[in-house]
C-alpha cells in the first residue's frame, strides 16, 4: 500500500514537470477525477448560477426575487413563469440555469426524486448609467438608467430545511 501511494507520488511529480507521456497524464487525471468524485459521493451540494448587469431597477427586480424566495424550484417556476412582471422572463431563465449547473454537480441523482428548493437569492445594484434630460429655462435633469446583480443558490431538501419548506405550502 505504501509502495503505491509512493509510486503514485512519483509520477504526480512527473507529470508537474511533464516527463510522462500523455496518456499516462490523462489516465491520472481521470483516476483522480474519480476519487474526488466517489469522496463526494451522497454530498450533493449547492448550485448558485448568477445574473450580472440586468437592465432592471433593482427595487423592481426585489419584488419579482420575494416572490420565489424559499419556494420549491417547480413552484417558483411555475410563478415566474406566468407573472407579468419584467423581470420575472431574466428570473426564470437564471432558475433553468441554477438547476441546470446542480444536474452537472449531481451527474447521477435524478432531479424528480432531489427536492430542490431556492435556499437564497440576492439582488444587488449594479452601473448607473446618467444622463441628462433637457428642462424648461435652460436648465437639466438627471436621469439614472439603474441596472442589478442577481445570484440565486438552489440546493436538495435536507433535514434543517423541511421546516422552512413546510412554512411555505
């Protein structure tokens, strides 16, 4: 066991400075791959998508985001989906991206059985972009285009959560 552990030292140290042939290095690397993933097994973590410059007031982009925050994912989308607000279209595409980047992270759980749950979602201001409007008398007034940054983190339903979940149905 300690002759490969020692071994396996070796050739990491060859492959960092690029001794070993390619395919060796990519045998190591999918191996090591695997151990990570077989380490992480039944760890299905968070999965946080994020949504940089929307051309939304954030004050507007807020009342869409409370209206999710905490719901199961089917449901929010179902409400994003049928609200006439605009910032519930950006929503709704960075939820399918969110859930999306957890079936990459969890290749082998299906989505139907994990229940999934918005655990948070933040809406910060982003560029303001000013401009001038002309007024009566010579005079001016500044207009401020307002953007935000939406970044939304789903995770799986896990013990301390199902009572934040049974406080929303």
């Amino acid at each position: 066991m300690l002759r490969k552990t020692k071994e396996k030292d070796n050739l990491m140290e060859a492959v960092e400075t690029k001794k070993v042939k390619k395919s060796v290095r990519i045998r190591l690397q999918k191996e090591e791959a695997a151990s990570s993933k077989e380490a992480n097994q039944g760890n299905q973590g968070d999965a946080v998508a994020s949504l940089k410059n929307v051309p939304t007031s954030p004050r507007k982009m807020r009342v869409v985001a409370d209206m999710v925050r905490g719901q199961r994912v089917n449901y929010a989308l179902n409400v994003l989906r049928f609200d006439a607000k605009h910032g519930s279209k950006r929503l709704e595409k960075l939820l399918l991206s969110a859930i999306s980047n957890w079936q990459a992270k969890n290749e082998d759980t299906k989505i139907e059985e994990a229940d999934l749950f918005i655990k948070e979602i933040q809406v910060g201001s982003g560029k303001i972009l000013k401009r001038l409007r002309p007024a009566p008398q010579g005079r001016a007034h500044r207009i401020r285009k307002r953007s935000n940054h939406v970044s939304i983190t789903i995770s799986n339903n896990g013990g301390s959560d199902l009572e934040l979940n049974a406080q929303n149905d």
